[in-house]
C-alpha cells in the first residue's frame, strides 16, 4: 500500500486481530475483507439467510463466487 492509504492498512491490521464473524457480520462488514466486494458480499448474506449459520469456515466456499483460492486469501479475515 501507498503511504497515503494509512486507513486501508488499519483497517486490514484491525481485521487480523479482530476476524469478522460471517454468522453475524453486516454486509459493510464483509466488504471490509480484502476482494470482497458487494456482489460476495451480497451472495455470503444470501447464503446465510438461506441455509443458517455457517458451521465451519470452509462452508463459505459453498457460496457462489468463492472458490478455494479465494477462501484461503480470506480466511484469516473471518471466523464463526
């Protein structure tokens, strides 16, 4: 990151101390996640309201759009 983007990186260092909960979390929550945009987003709040609550980490790559490449970019950044 620039030198500029100081709030970018507080937030990316705040979510590794503080993972997002993807059982609870809000939609602006999620898109704090490095490549999660609103459409993920949208489809991770989807899926939940759909299904319940994640049992594990690993159901996530159930939802559309988040393969395991992905999954493994962003696991650090979510628990349940």
């Amino acid at each position: 990151f620039e030198k500029g983007n100081s709030n970018i990186n507080a937030i990316i260092d705040n979510l590794e101390q503080e993972p997002i909960n993807i059982n609870t979390c809000t939609i602006d929550q999620l898109m704090m996640i490095p490549k999660i945009g609103i459409t993920k987003a949208t489809a991770i709040i989807e899926y939940r309201n759909n299904n319940g609550f994640f049992l594990n980490i690993d159901e996530l790559k159930k939802v559309s759009g988040i393969g395991n490449a992905l999954f493994e970019e962003i696991k650090v950044y979510i628990t349940i």
